[in-house]
C-alpha cells in the first residue's frame, strides 16, 4: 500500500469511528497537515469553515455529517 493509499485509508477508518463523512474529515486531515492530534483538536470544534469548503468542494453533495449532525452546503 503506497503513503497516500494508507493515508486515504487511515482517514477512511478514523472517519467512521467518528461518525463524519469522509470529506469532511479529509478536509481537516488537510487543515491540520495530517497532524493526528491537530485533526483531532479541529474535529472537536465542530464548525471550521475551511475545513466544510474543502469538504463540500470534493463533493456534490448538499449534506455532509460532523459527528452525526448535518451540515448542509447552503449554510456554510
């Protein structure tokens, strides 16, 4: 499995545990420039606007999940 696969896949994984859609959480991997503990920090807050512009961007999908509370892309 190459870096960017296991990378793909460990946040595919950390995703589902955390109830979020796999964009959103592939957004705040970016943010947080696949710092664990940093991704962690900005998932807890719930809300960071570039973090949901990234994630909607990778998507053409109007709802997308935060730890089980929607977010839709005509809010952000």
């Amino acid at each position: 499995m190459s870096n960017d696969q296991a990378k793909a896949h460990h946040v595919g994984e950390w995703a589902t545990l955390r109830h979020t859609s796999p964009e959103i959480a592939e957004a705040i991997f970016e943010v947080a420039n696949y710092d664990e503990k940093l991704a962690e920090e900005i998932w807890r807050q719930q809300g960071n606007d570039e973090v949901l512009f990234r994630a909607f961007d990778k998507t053409e999908a109007d709802v997308l999940t935060w730890d089980d509370t929607p977010v839709e892309r005509k809010n952000i």
